[in-house]
C-alpha cells in the first residue's frame, strides 16, 4: 500500500470512527432531577422497533394537528406513537410473510412513511418487562418539544393531519408523514430525533437499534443521577 493510499484508509477509518461515536447534544436543562407537574412517558421495545406512550391529555391539551390527529382514534387514556415505513409498517402479515416488502423499504430510498396513533385503555408499558421498557418523567418544556417534533413529522392538508389507514373499531390509526423511511434513517432513527426534541442526547449513527434507544434513556438517568451528586 502506497503512502497516499495509507493516508486515505486512515482518513476514512477516523471518519467512520467519528460519525460512530458522534453524539447530538440534548438539553440538560429538560432533564429534571426533581420537579412538579411532570409528565410521564413510556419508551417500549418490541425487540426491533420502538413506539412511545404517551398520557393522552397531555397529548391533546395543547391543541394543533396531533391533538387532532390524537381525538380522532378510539377510547383510551395511553397513546401509543409510532412511525415507519408507509406499507410495511401498516401490514398485519407475520413478518415472514413480508421479508422482500422489508428489502424495499430498506434499500429503496424516499419512502413514503406514517405515524402510528394507537389507543390503549391501561398503562402499556404493564405489558412489557422491565427491560423491555423505560420510562421518563419530562418537564413541560421537555414535553413540548417531544410534542412539537412528533407534530412536525407530520404532513398536514389545509393545516390538518392527513389519515392514510384506520383500522376497524377502536385500533391504530396511522397519518401521513412528512419524513422518508430507508435503512438510513429507520423507525429507531425517529425515535431518537423524537427524545432530542426533549432535552436527551442522542447517537444518531447508532440509533438504528432498539437497543440503542434503550440506551439513551439509560444514559441520561445516569448522568442525571451525576449532576445531583
């Protein structure tokens, strides 16, 4: 290998090295250590992809398109948010049955995608153990910015949020977004972008994984734990 060969496969190695560890910086004057009137949020891990559970009054006392968006699915207290590619993420198929589908939406770029709107009448994050799920404790102003970057993933019509699928009774909903799904910025990509919004730093490079999403949420409790110390 030549001198200038060298130079460059080290170049490169140091640039991969450091989008990998790249951190996007949160805002740790959201991450409370003790305060009133905050509101809480579950992060829950099916294994692969991650969905957010929010209280539905503080998802709709703001008003605008996701509180419209939030009024318009069925009964519940919780609201689980989620966000994926427009026909892979709406397709009820086990998952075998929908692996070429998976190809395209991974490898074909500017795909159109949507956020999942679904109702649950009890806490959701009972249904999953313990690691499986974390949960925050988000001052408003944290809370407003997870909002606001939910809300601005949508893609609105005359100032509403737009319904691609319902499904019968009191199921998810799922609205279009603005947003395009492919394997550089997928499901877990989103959620992360969404827990930035609300004061947590986040990996962007890493957050591909559920686990890495588990992570970050892990990560601040830690360094929150640090800054009372």
């Amino acid at each position: 290998m030549t001198r200038a060969a060298a130079l460059l496969a080290a170049g490169l190695l140091g640039l991969v090295a450091a989008l990998w560890t790249w951190t996007r910086p949160g805002d740790p004057a959201l991450i409370p250590t003790s305060a009133p009137d905050r509101v809480t949020v579950h992060l829950l891990n099916n294994g692969f992809h991650t969905d957010l559970a929010v209280p539905r009054a503080a998802l709709e006392a703001g008003g605008g398109p996701l509180a419209q968006a939030s009024r318009s699915v069925g009964p519940g207290d919780w609201i689980l948010i989620g966000w994926g590619d427009a026909r892979y993420f709406t397709d009820p198929r086990p998952m075998e049955h929908r692996i070429p589908d998976g190809l395209r939406a991974f490898f074909w770029p500017g795909n159109p995608s949507v956020i999942m709107l679904d109702p649950e009448a009890g806490d959701p994050s009972l249904r999953f153990p313990a690691d499986r799920r974390r949960t925050l404790s988000l001052l408003p102003q944290a809370f407003a910015g997870l909002h606001g970057r939910i809300e601005q993933s949508m893609a609105l019509t005359g100032g509403n949020p737009r319904l691609v699928l319902a499904r019968p009774g009191p199921e998810a909903r799922y609205f279009a977004s603005r947003e395009h799904f492919w394997i550089g910025y997928l499901c877990n990509s989103w959620t992360a972008r969404v827990l930035n919004a609300a004061g947590l730093p986040v990996r962007p490079m890493r957050a591909v994984t559920a686990g890495e999403i588990m992570a970050t949420i892990d990560r601040t409790e830690l360094d929150t734990a640090a800054r009372q110390d």
